[in-house]
C-alpha cells in the first residue's frame, strides 16, 4: 500500500466535474484507491462519495492505493490534483 498526504484546499469546495476527474481516472487502475480524512474512509472511484466527503477546512487528506499498479495509480492522481489545482 501506498500512501501520501495531500492538501485539497485550492480545489475546495469540490465541483461535480472535480470530481468526476478523480473517479474516473482512479476507476482506470484496478488496484483499491482511497482517500482518507479525520478517520473516514472514501473510495476514490465513487464520484457521489467525493461530492459527499467532508474534507476538513485546510484541505488535507491521504490519498492511498493497494493493488498491483499502486505506484502509477498514485502518480496519476498526483498529476491530475496538481493539474486540478493550477486551474
């Protein structure tokens, strides 16, 4: 498993095509992808859990993946948050 924190803020309060993004490029790796704040748990791939995630007011959460392609799942989001976040 592979975890990293990261500060959501700049992209807060998350729109639909937001989140969109996310679950659909997370839903591309086949490995279990997670975002994690104050002890909830959120799958990654679902855009209505996204919408509905209470991310905390300084934005930051953990990304996490577990599966065979972990690393470049991780890197994928990375790239597509920090892409998200210069808009």
């Amino acid at each position: 498993m592979i975890r990293e924190p990261i500060n959501l803020k700049p992209i807060l309060p998350m729109k639909r095509q937001t989140a969109a993004e996310i679950a659909t490029l997370a839903s591309r790796y086949d490995c279990t992808f997670i975002l994690e704040s104050r002890n909830v748990i959120l799958n990654a791939k679902s855009m209505l859990g996204l919408l509905s995630m209470t991310i905390p007011d300084n934005g930051d959460v953990t990304i996490a993946a577990d599966g065979t392609d972990e690393a470049a799942a991780i890197a994928a989001m990375k790239d597509l948050l920090s892409r998200l976040m210069e808009e």
